[in-house]
C-alpha cells in the first residue's frame, strides 16, 4: 500500500470522510483543525491509501506541533480528548504507522503521539503507551424520567431541583456576550485549579470554525454568570469540551443544572451520547462527579513513538511552584500568558 498526504483544510475528500465514516467525532472535523491552525499556527495533514483525485476510504489525521520550547512532533489531535484512526483494516493501521515511524526518525522529531478510543497492540507497530485516563460516557437513549433516576440522589438530583427551586435562568448559543460571560468564568476557574487559562482566541475561533456544531451554556442568578460549558455536536454525539464556575454559588447546583439541560436539550435534538471527555486518574473528585451522573467508565490510552519515560513523569516541583506564581498574576497577565504558552503544549 502507498501512503499518501493530504491537507484536509482544503481537500474537500476529507470532510467527505468525516461525514460517512463510522469511528469520527467532532474532533475530527474541519472546523476543530482550523481553530488549531488559527490559534496556534499547527500544520495539519491526513496519511490516506487514496492517491489524489479519488475518494478517501481511509485516514489518519495529525497535526505538526513545531516549539522551540518544547520541541517538534506530529499529534493526534492536539487538545483533542481523543481520536480515532479512520480505518477499515490492521493492516493500513502498519502501513501507516511504518510511515510515520520513518519520518519521525528522519526528521528528528522528538515523538508521535496517537489518541484513539479503542486499544492499540502493544509494540507492533513501534508506539508504546505514554500515559492512561479515566473517559466517561452517558447513555441518552433511555427516557428522561430514567436518566434522572439514574443520577446520584444527593449530589446530583438534588442539586438539580435547588438551582430550580433558586430561579436560575439559562441561556445557550453562540452570541459574543455568551462567550465573554464563559471566558470570564474561564479566568475564575483556572486560577481556582492553579492552571493557565487557554487563550481567548482559541473560544472565539472555535465559535467561527464550527459554526452550529458548537454551543456555549450559561446559568446565571439573578443576571450573574454562575456556570458555564462549552460543547461540540457531531451527528449522535455530544461531547462536554470545557466547563467552568464561580465558585461562591456552588451551593445553588450550576453545573448539574447545565448538565440536565444539556442531557434534555441533546436528547431532543435526537443524540444518543454525551462525550464526558477525560479526567486525569489522580483527579478521583473529577471522576466521582461525572460517575454521579450515570456514566459509565473505560481506560483512555494515548500511545508514543518514540516512548520515553519523560512522558510519565510527574510535574517537577519547580514547574508546580511556576504554576502557582502563574495562577497569582491578574487576569490580563495571566490570559496573556496562556496565549504565549499553549502553543508549545498541544
């Protein structure tokens, strides 16, 4: 088999494969690609069986990540919860990997990384697990009466009934007062977590590149914006990308709020999922709280070629004590530094 390249932001082949093939999600559409483009100035490219000019039947989508800080490597997807390789057999998964095998070495990056939702064999192909996360999912299919009851009576329904009993409006879309209001919760967060905000630039090219794919939720109180998240639409999915508070009204239910309108409003558009996305295994309040909503758990794996132990390593104490100055500057400093950074992190 040859292998051949594509750039998918302007082969319409491939648009043509997301639509059709069975393992996509939103991150594999053309709107998610050009968000990184823009942002973050990432290059990418699809491997495909399919010589130019004829349908795509296959393909593997990565992304050039080149830092002088932290160095170049191909990514499946960057900031991508995960991403399956678009195949319909092992074998073009070798041919494919004996490709990008190659050029890894000729080019001296410094790794491949793959993200996919289903296990890879170990070491046949040269990629070795990296690092491993807790992925959550929801069945919505069932009637709203069962999902509900399914939820976590304590934590989760009666959160639900108090941000009712409390008044909370809602308001979704896409509209730029919706994405101020998320991105100024955004700050708040990320700072409470001791984490850089992602730049602004990333929400608002995203809102532009995916268009109805997208939608921003906000609860406020009495006008104030008190939660919020962002989601992703792709056919019968719909994946929880970010989600943000204040966390001095926690007590009224914001976020389970959200999730309960988000789970109504998906089923009724005919989803049959929510995509929880991951959480990091050592965050057991993170995996607790979606496990409340009845979602159910499995391993997510990301794969490296070349594999080092650098990639396990937990943070130095002198990358912890950055963080936290970080997490101390002004909201300007601190979003400002997110913009100069996350480039060289996807």
């Amino acid at each position: 088999m040859n292998v051949h390249t594509l750039n998918p932001l302007v082969d319409d082949r491939w648009d043509d494969l997301v639509a059709c093939h069975q393992q996509t999600s939103a991150f594999h559409e053309r709107g998610w690609l050009e968000a990184l483009a823009r942002t973050y100035g990432y290059e990418p490219l699809v491997l495909t069986s399919a010589p130019a000019g004829t349908p795509l039947k296959d393909g593997l989508v990565l992304c050039r990540v080149s830092s002088w800080l932290t160095g170049a490597r191909l990514v499946s997807l960057p900031f991508a919860d995960h991403c399956e390789p678009l195949l319909n057999e092992h074998g073009e998964y070798l041919e494919f990997m004996n490709w990008l095998r190659a050029e890894c070495d000729n080019r001296r990056w410094r790794y491949i990384e793959l993200r996919p939702l289903s296990q890879v064999q170990r070491g046949a192909d040269g990629l070795q697990p990296s690092r491993s996360y807790c992925f959550h999912e929801l069945d919505i299919k069932p009637d709203s009466e069962q999902i509900f009851c399914g939820f976590h009576k304590d934590s989760i329904q009666r959160k639900i009934r108090r941000a009712e009993k409390e008044g909370l409006s809602y308001e979704s879309g896409r509209s730029q007062q919706l994405l101020d209001e998320f991105y100024r919760l955004v700050l708040i967060t990320r700072r409470r977590h001791l984490l850089l905000p992602q730049p602004r630039a990333w929400f608002r090219n995203l809102v532009e590149c995916m268009g109805d794919k997208i939608q921003v939720r906000v609860a406020r109180k009495d006008g104030t914006p008190i939660s919020a998240m962002l989601t992703l639409r792709h056919r019968s999915s719909v994946i929880y990308k970010y989600g943000c508070s204040d966390e001095r009204f926690h007590n009224l239910g914001g976020m389970p709020f959200l999730f309960w309108r988000l789970i109504e409003e998906s089923k009724a558009s005919g989803a049959e999922k929510i995509d929880f996305g991951r959480s990091d295994l050592e965050n057991e309040g993170l995996m607790t709280f979606k496990d409340k909503f009845g979602a159910t758990r499995k391993l997510l794996t990301y794969y490296r070629y070349p594999y080092t132990e650098k990639a396990k390593m937990p943070m130095s104490r002198g990358a912890e004590t950055a963080r936290q100055f970080l997490s101390l500057l002004p909201d300007a400093v601190c979003s400002q530094a997110g913009r100069l950074l996350y480039r060289h992190m996807g």
